[in-house]
C-alpha cells in the first residue's frame, strides 16, 4: 500500500490569501513543502481518494495518480467536500454519443449520507452526478466495510460521532487515517498498533517550541477541538508503528521548518511522530 498526501492543511490553507504573516509569505515564495492545500488523502492501491477539498484539482494534477477508482468522505465539512466537482472531471465523456462516462463511485458512511442531505447542497450535487452518469453513490451503513483491489476498508465512528475514520487493510498492513476532528476519541483495540497511523495534529493552544500561549485559555474551541497536547495522548495509547499527523491549520502560525524542529524535540523525548507535507509519499 501506498499513501499520498495530496493537502496538509486545514480550513484555511496555505498561504492564506493577502495573508503576509512570515509562513503565508515562505509558502507563496517557495511552494511544497512550505504550502499546504486543503485536507486530502489518496491510497494506491484500492485507488482511494479521501475527501475533496477546493484544491483537490491541483492537487491530482500534481499527484503520481494515474486512476480513481473511487472517493469516500469522512464528514460533511466545508473543507472536505467543497472540490466535489472532481467527479465530474474524473468522469464525464462530452465526445461520445452516448456517452461513455467512467462513472465514479463514490461512497459515503451511513452518517455523512444524512448530514449530506442537510448541509452544503452536497447530496444534491451528487445526486445530479448520478443523474448525469458521472457517479454511483454507495451508502455504508455502520459496520459495513468496503472493498477494493484486495484492500478492506472499514469506516468508523469517532467520538464526534458524526465523522469517520478508517482502518485500511491488505494482506499484511493496516493503516488507520483518521482526517479531521479527534476531540475526546480514545483509541479501541482494533487500531492499537497499527502499521501506520494518519492522524489530525490538532490545535496548538501553546507553541509547542517555546510554550507561548497561542489561543486564550477560555476559547470556545477548547470544547470541539482536540488539542495538540491531547493527539499526543492519543499517539501514545495507539502505540502505532508509525505516526504521521496532519490537517495543519495556517492559524496555527508555524512553518515547515518548524514542524521539523519539532519532531526532533518530540524524539528526543520518546515520541515518534512525523508531520505531513504535500505530495508526501509513504510506503507502508
Ligand atoms: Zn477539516
Ligand atoms: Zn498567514
């Protein structure tokens, strides 16, 4: 198996535009890996693409992708799914008469299908892609797994219960990736140990290199976010093989490089966790 990170960031990506703080400027000037686009993951293999944000265009452009076999979302978020247009580039045939669409399939855990229909117009846009060929939308319902070129997958609830993650197996390998909103989840005994895990970074209430208060103690955000602090937790009651945290916020207001000077210090004391960067390939 082999995953692609195609964006690191969060809700607000980077740069952030007409943002001129020193990370939005290193990341307009340089590009990857000091800019990160909106959350998405592709798994080789099963051919997976994981959510759709606004840069998901570019960011398969820029991909090894050769082929979408299928997408699968994890929430309802705007930042997750406001690229769904995709499917229609992916698949539609103009030429043709009839047209002989790839007709994408794209599935969605049983409550991403509800929250769908309420929020973002995002189930009528693909029913449309379904009326127009482009799309067969595959409903999971809890407990259901999906399959594809011999890889498993198993969306789950997380403790916000209206957001999936996913335990990716093959013959030999599991991979959980969890996207977005880790807030009060603890980990359960089917992902303890995995080969890789794919985790949120979280939100930074301290800068984690010199301990100034970023965020007011009393920020509301404390109550629906998971700390920084708190994926660590998280990272050591997993006890994965291999830890990659992402989902990067430009809030957070550190740069690449100071995510590399964090890994180390985090080394040196015991933990093991790297920090994604778009186009990041990963063998598991
Ligand atoms: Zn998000
Ligand atoms: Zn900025």
């Amino acid at each position: 198996m082999k995953i692609e990170f195609l964006g690191t960031g969060g809700a607000i990506t980077i740069p952030r535009p007409l943002c001129h703080c020193d990370v939005c400027l290193e990341a307009r000037n340089k590009g990857v890996p000091f800019s990160r686009m909106g959350p998405s993951i592709f798994v080789h293999g099963p051919n997976l693409l994981i959510d759709t944000p606004e840069d998901i265009y570019h960011q398969i452009n820029r991909s090894t992708i050769s082929d979408v076999k299928g997408v699968i979302y994890s929430h309802w978020h705007p930042d997750h799914v406001m690229g769904r247009r995709i499917i229609e580039s992916l698949s539609a045939d103009w030429i043709h008469h009839p047209p002989q669409n790839k007709k994408i399939d794209v599935y969605l855990p049983e409550q991403v299908d509800i929250d769908f229909k309420t929020f973002l117009g995002s189930s009528d846009h693909l029913n449309f892609f379904e009326s127009q060929g482009y799309a067969n939308i595959n409903q999971l319902k809890d407990g259901e797994s999906l399959f594809l070129n011999n890889t498993k997958i198993f969306p789950f609830r997380l403790a916000e219960d209206y957001v999936y993650a996913f335990i990716i197996e093959n013959d030999n390998k599991k991979v959980l990736i969890a996207t977005d909103e880790l807030n009060n989840w603890k980990p359960h005994k089917d992902v303890i140990g995995v080969d890789l895990a794919i985790l949120p970074v979280g939100i930074f209430e301290f800068h984690p290199l010199n301990g100034e208060r970023l965020l007011p103690e009393d920020h509301p955000v404390f109550k629906e976010e998971a700390t920084f602090t708190e994926t660590l937790e998280i990272v050591k009651a997993l006890n994965a093989k291999h830890v990659i945290l992402t989902h990067i916020e430009e809030v957070n207001g550190l740069s690449f490089n100071e995510f590399k000077e964090l890994e180390k210090k985090l080394k040196s004391s015991g933990i093991n966790v790297e920090f994604a960067y778009d186009t990041q390939l990963v063998n598991v």
